[in-house]
C-alpha cells in the first residue's frame, strides 16, 4: 500500500467508504503527539487518506471501519 494519497477526506466518509463496502486495505500513520492519520485503499485502486486527527477519535472510528470490512455486503 502507498502511504500517497489521492484524495483527502473526512473521518466520516471514510468510515462511509467502508460501509458500502468499498475498503480494501486501510493503514493507520502515527503523526506524532497522540494524532494519527488514516489511509485507505478503495476497490478502484484510489488511496485516500484522513487529516491528523486525535488518537482518541481514531480508535473509535478503527472500530467502525473493521467491522464493515468483515461483513460481507450482499449486491
């Protein structure tokens, strides 16, 4: 996975990304004093990646988009 993004977006649509099941690969990039960053691969090979954002709120929203990534949507 490439740590360039294409695109950057809000912790929300990435969280929606992977609820529509559009999330292939995500990576978590600490930026130093308690913020990370988060990457995401989509199926359209596009990489998208969030601001710094707080550790805190990251953690939460990690757990959102695990869970869409296992379950298998039905198209």
């Amino acid at each position: 996975m490439s740590e360039r993004c294409t695109e950057r977006a809000s912790l929300y649509d990435i969280e929606g990304y992977a609820q529509a099941g559009l999330v292939n690969e995500v990576k978590y990039i600490n930026c130093g004093k308690g913020k990370t960053k988060i990457l995401i691969t989509l199926t359209n090979g596009k990489t998208i990646c969030s601001e710094c954002i707080d550790q805190n709120a990251v953690e939460l929203s990690k757990k959102v988009i695990e869970l869409y990534r296992t379950i298998k949507l039905q198209k």
